[in-house]
C-alpha cells in the first residue's frame, strides 16, 4: 500500500511531500554511515563527547597560571571598575608584569606574550607604555603587542577570527607564546549591541571564549561598573554567571588609594586582594613648554603597617616585588640555623646591585643609606628577613 492508499476522499493530497520526507530521512541514514551531518553539513564525525571514568580522573597539581592564584590561560576574566578608577592602569601593570616575567605583589608570573587590545583609550596607550618602561627601567625588548582598532565581536565572527590570526602572528615574530589577551573595553567591541540584552551580551562573550578557546590563553575584560556600584558590573546578570575570574576595583577618594579584589574565581579561592595607587612619571615638555605625564599602578598598602605603624611606602613594595622576582630567578637553599629549610634566598648584595640596575637608587652613600632605610622597613613590617649575608622575602608558600 502506498501512502495514496488512505487518502481520504476531498482531502489534500500529501503524498509527494510524505514520500520526500521519507526519501530525505533515507539519505541521511545513508550519509550518516558514510560521514556526520550537522547543520546540513556533511563530513568525517568529530571526535567528541568522549567519557572519563571517576575511577581514571586524577588531581592536576601542575597549573596554567598567568598570575598565580589570579589568572589562568584558556579562562576568561573580567577587570571591572568605575570611571577613572584605575582599571585601564591595572590593566597595563598586568600586561607589562607578565610580559617581563616580573611578580607582582609577591604573587608568582608566568611570562609569557601579551597582547593588549586597547578598544578604548589608545591615544594614551603611548605615554602610558612610556612611564611603565621609565619606572621599571626596562629598555629592552619584550614580548608585548598592541592593538589599537576596536574589533567588532557583535555582528559576526570575522574580527575574532582576524584576532585569533594576529595572536599567532605575534607568536611567530615575538617567539614566545601569547597567554594573555586584554580586551579594553567590553563595550567597545560590541558596537550596537546592548549590554543588559542577554542575546547581545551572549554572543560577545562566546567569541571571547572562543578566543581564549583557539589561542590558549585568559582574555581578560575590561569592564565598567553598573551605576549602583554594590550590585557590580554594568549590564546583564548573565555576565558574571558567564566568566571565569573577575577582580573588583573600588578607590577610596580621600586616599586615593584603590582596592583590588578578586570577587569571583570559578576554580578557586576569592576574596584575595591588593591595594595600589596612580604614579604620576613624567616623560618630558611638550612644544610649549609644558610637563607631559602619565600614570603608572604602584604597589602601596591600606592595613600592612611598618616600623611606625604607618604603611609601608611604595618604594619600599617596589623593593620587595624586585626581591620577589630576584628569588623566582636566581634564589637558593641555604642550610643555617637562622634560614627556613623551605625558604630560598639571595644575597643582600645582590639585591641591593639588583636596586640599582632598576633605577630604585643611584649607588654612592645616598643610595646605601636609602636601601638601608628601605631595608630596614620591610624587616620591621615582617615582609623581609635577613640572616648575615642573606635575605629572602617573608610570604604565603601558596603565592
């Protein structure tokens, strides 16, 4: 019997589309022998969906980190804060930490390339690179990249395709692998999209995710605070559910000083936080005679006290980041009484020298009475200890 068989009499006669849809199911049943069929698409089955028993699945006690603790390559993160409150300046600290291997804050750096796409606010990406190089003293090449155009992750795929090119690009003439992307702002690279719409937001991230995804490395968002600063980010809820890390930065106007918090961290610990402040460098005079600057984040403290209960100035942080980055490289296990067996430690000499190579002090007496008092300082604020010729830096063994 054919399906005209029991068509009743006056009604539509729905054989040819009936036997169409049959023949169509036959030809995928027959594709799907030979290949896969997705989308209309035919081709080799992807290797998916595989199953891991309970039994097979060990800890990973070797870790992607970017900024230890912080950031991890293949997450994506968010940077959030209100207007000029320094989350532009936090984000060129990261990238130029990472990009020179350089600890911050006492917690370990993975170095690796960086590239900072700079959405928002290049004009000053210039000047702001400028101090950075100025105040850290670092005048040779490092493996950091920007990009001043605004990608568009809204409309299509095609910028987050070009910029997955260019991350692999930079790879092949920096020769280092890029492991952290900025993306500076969220807004920027969704021109016409809504951010409390969940559909536009939706897409823009899962091209972030897609870049992270295809080049291995944390993109790290830029971001603005809502108008109610208590209930976090601008736009939809959906946001937060979304990402991976996302740091918090709040500044206390008298102080000027600026609190970052790390308010999520899907595979780890929050609540961890630092304080820093905007450092004005000055760069040179302009055609009228007048100073040009810009600011650098500079490690300072809101609760850590020194000798006189007062916190610790910034040089004497910077002191210690360079301590912290001098043990990562070159620190060892010294058997003495007076030295923990799982500390590693320098010479004082060396950090000292290592002081003045990075422009801290220019050597001489001044400069030995400075790194004395600077010395001096972290060891009355239980950030440093020294025994005889040695000195290590007094941290948490999981930083």
């Amino acid at each position: 019997m054919t399906t005209g068989d029991w068509i009743p009499p006056g009604a539509t006669d729905i054989t040819a589309e009936v036997d169409g849809r049959a023949e169509a199911a036959r030809r995928r049943r027959a594709e799907k022998q030979k290949g896969y069929v997705a989308n209309g698409q035919t081709g080799a089955a992807p290797d998916r969906f595989h199953i891991d028993w309970y039994a097979d699945i060990k800890a990973r006690l070797e870790s992607r980190y970017i900024v230890k603790r912080w950031l991890y390559a293949g997450d994506v993160g968010l940077l959030v804060a209100g207007s000029g409150d320094g989350k532009t300046h936090l984000a060129d600290a990261i990238a130029f930490h990472v990009a020179n291997g350089m600890n911050w804050r006492g917690w370990r750096v993975r170095q690796c390339g960086v590239v900072h796409v700079v959405a928002e606010g290049s004009g000053g990406i210039d000047n702001r690179i400028a101090a950075l190089r100025h105040h850290h003293q670092v005048k040779d090449f490092v493996p950091l990249g920007v990009v001043r155009e605004s990608p568009d992750f809204w409309t299509s795929d095609v910028d987050a395709t070009l910029l997955i090119k260019r991350v692999r690009d930079a790879e092949s003439a920096a020769g280092r692998k890029v492991e952290l992307i900025i993306i500076d702002t969220l807004n920027r690279v969704m021109p016409g999209g809504d951010e409390n719409d969940p559909a536009d937001l939706g897409r823009v991230l899962a091209r972030c995710a897609r870049v992270a995804r295809e080049t291995g490395a944390c993109v790290l968002v830029v971001h603005h605070l809502g108008k109610d600063p208590g209930k976090g980010a601008r736009g939809h809820s959906s946001l937060r559910g979304f990402i991976d890390t996302e740091i918090t930065l709040t500044r206390d106007k008298a102080s000027k000083i600026i609190t970052a918090k790390l308010t999520k961290q899907r595979d780890g610990e929050d609540g961890l936080e630092f304080a820093f402040r905007l450092h004005v460098v000055e760069l040179g005079i302009d055609q009228d005679g007048d100073p040009v600057t810009a600011c650098v984040a500079v490690p300072t403290e809101v609760s850590a006290p020194g000798a006189s209960g007062k916190p610790l100035p910034a040089e004497c942080l910077t002191a210690l980041d360079y301590l912290n980055d001098l043990v990562a490289d070159h620190g060892q296990a010294v058997s003495a009484s007076g030295i923990p067996s799982q500390a590693r430690v320098v010479k004082v000499d060396e950090w000292r020298e290592h002081l003045k190579r990075r422009g801290l002090h220019e050597g001489g007496e001044a400069g030995k009475k400075w790194f004395q008092r600077t010395r001096n300082r972290l060891i009355a604020g239980k950030r440093i200890a020294v025994d005889g010729d040695f000195v290590w830096p007094v941290k948490e063994a999981s930083k």
